[in-house]
C-alpha cells in the first residue's frame, strides 16, 4: 500500500467493498434459487426475508469493518511515512548545521589560522572526520585516525631515533644525514596519505623546514578536528617535529634540504 496515494485509489480499498458484495450476492443467489419465495411487504415478509437472506446480509455487512481496517492501515502507513520524513528533514538540516559550526571551530582555531591550509575549504576536512554525518552519525572516522596516528608515532619514533642516536655520538654526521633523508621519505609518505584525504595542496612542499612545518601542522590541526565534539581519545605528536626540524639543519649544518628530488621519487 502507497502512503502517497488517495485512500479511493487504492486496490485494497475497492477490494474490502467488492469482494463481500460480490460474495454477498453469490450467496443471496444460491439461497433464492433453493427458496420457494413470494412477494410479501408485510411485517411477516419482511421478518422472513431478513431471516433467509441474513448470511448474505451479514457478509455484505463486512464492508463497513473492512473499509474501516484498510483506513487505518492507510492512515498508519501516512503517520510512518511523515515520521520517516520528518527525520529525513532533521538528519539533513542537523547535518549541514555540525558541518557550519564545524567550520567556525575551524575558523577560530589558530593553529587553523596560521596554518597552509587556512584558505583550504574546512568542509573537505569535515567529510574525512565525519563520514557517516549525511546520515546522522557524528562518530569520528576511526580508520582514518588509527592510520594517520600510526604513521604519526612512526615519524615520532624515527625523529627521536635519530636525535638521541646523533646527541650521544653513536652515529656519524654522514651516517645521521642518510637517515634524515630516510625520514624526509617516511614523512612525505605521511603527508601523501593525508593529501589522499583532505586534498591539501603541495605547492608550499619545497625545502624540509616546509615539510616540517606541514608535518606538526597536520598532526596539530587532525587532534583539534577530533576534538570538535568534545574530549578525543585520540593524541597525536606535535611539537617534537618542530623541535627536531632544528636537530635535523644542525645534522646538516644548518643548510635546508631541498626536497624537489625526493619529491620526484614519490610525487
């Protein structure tokens, strides 16, 4: 049955008068052909054709109950079908309204402010963390997150390496210099997989303090976006790739690394 349609349009509606008139009749046919009837419009005739034909007549009675059902079922289907629209109507206005003030979280953000991607579009970033949001859930996209705070931890771990390992000695200039250019490969990578996701421009990738900057940049701004809706269970690390940008230009007598060729191994 369509909640769209008239109640007079439906089949089930003409079928629930139809059927028990027709049955009705089929009946009252039957009993008339094995009755021997006369005319008779006294009370006593009356009295006797209401007690022959009282099958027919209650089957024809069961219109009344029957159009009844088909009405509320009708009316049923209608109520359901306004609710389902009603919340279609709420998930879509609820979703364009934590999309906007999304974006003016974004908006107030200084790490927002400062960052390369201050004039990139904040809704791009609401489509990644929020993935399910069109259809009313708001729950952080996981699989993103897990793998961004991986390759997180990973550069983290790569970065501290190569610091402690350089500070206490254990490693050459030249020997430091070969890692640096293995962790610049790592987080190009890192920056790769975001750019997948958020559409980031590349264009400020030039030399590695660029790239350092990009790195603690992202990793700053993705926990902010988690914490849109209150505490994140998520945590990423920030300021250690600023503070071993510095370790990295000392590694390399504070001369930046041009990334162009790195960039045409992986770009």
């Amino acid at each position: 049955m369509s909640a769209e349609r008239e109640l007079v349009e439906l089949k089930t509606f003409w079928a629930s008068i139809v059927f028990p008139i027709s049955i009705s009749l089929i009946v009252g046919f039957v009993i008339r052909a094995h009755t021997p009837l006369q005319w008779d419009f006294s009370s006593q005739g009356t009295n006797l054709f209401l007690e022959i034909f009282k099958v027919p007549l209650g089957i024809l009675a069961l219109i009344f109950p029957s159009v009844a059902l088909v009405a509320s079922n009708h009316r049923s289907r209608q109520t359901a079908r306004l609710i389902s629209l009603q919340s279609l109507q709420n998930i879509f206005v609820n979703h364009y309204t934590h999309m906007d003030k999304f974006e003016e979280h974004c908006r107030e953000l200084e790490a927002f402010k400062k960052s390369f991607l201050s004039a990139h579009n904040p809704r791009i970033f609401h489509a990644v963390i929020f993935p399910m949001s069109r259809s009313g859930d708001y729950s952080l996209n996981s699989e993103f997150l897990h793998k961004f705070g991986k390759k997180n931890a990973e550069l983290m771990s790569i970065a501290v390496d190569i610091s402690n390992r350089f500070k206490e000695g254990q490693i050459s200039r030249e020997q430091a210099r070969k890692m640096v250019s293995e962790f610049i490969i790592e987080a190009l990578k890192f920056v790769l997989f975001v750019h997948g996701q958020f559409r980031i421009p590349l264009d400020n990738l030039k030399m590695f303090s660029d790239l350092m900057e990009v790195v603690a940049s992202l990793s700053e701004l993705v926990q902010a976006f988690t914490e849109f809706d209150g505490s994140s269970q998520y945590r990423f690390e920030v300021d250690y790739f600023r503070h071993f940008m510095s370790t990295a230009l000392k590694i390399c007598q504070y001369t930046d690394i041009d990334l162009k060729s790195y960039k045409d191994r992986l770009i």
